[in-house]
C-alpha cells in the first residue's frame, strides 16, 4: 500500500483547477483556510465599535522614501 506525499500540492492544485472551472473547492485545506478568514473577519466586525469602516480595497502604497537611513543617534 503506497501513500500520497503531495497530498497539500494536490489539493491545492485541484482547488485551483475547480476554482477557473468555476467549481466548488472542496478540499480539506480550503476548508480550514475559509474557516480562518470567516472567524477573522466575524472579529473584526465585532470589533466595529465606533462605527469604523473596513475598507474594501486596501489603501494606496506611498511613495519610496528618499533615503534608508532610519538610524537615530541618540547619545
């Protein structure tokens, strides 16, 4: 009886197969990763205490700074 090594790259594979198919993902992984993400964002709506809004696209990235030297002398 031989078993499967790659059974995550499977799963991830097949569930991004099904997910272009426009399939239902249906492996144990995505399971556990959709249960992360719903139980994160439940928090964070209960969190919604003051009426914060979480935004549905993420905010711009800045600009490069123009220099990397974050290091303060501070004797």
């Amino acid at each position: 009886m031989s078993c499967f090594l790659a059974n995550f790259q499977y799963c991830v594979w097949t569930d991004g197969l099904n997910a272009l198919l426009g399939k239902e993902m249906t492996s144990e992984f995505t399971r556990s990763d959709m249960d992360t993400l719903l139980n994160m964002e439940m928090k964070l709506r209960l969190l919604d205490l003051e009426n914060i809004q979480i935004p549905e696209v993420p905010p711009p990235i800045p600009k490069e700074p123009s220099n990397y030297d974050f290091v303060y002398d501070c004797n």
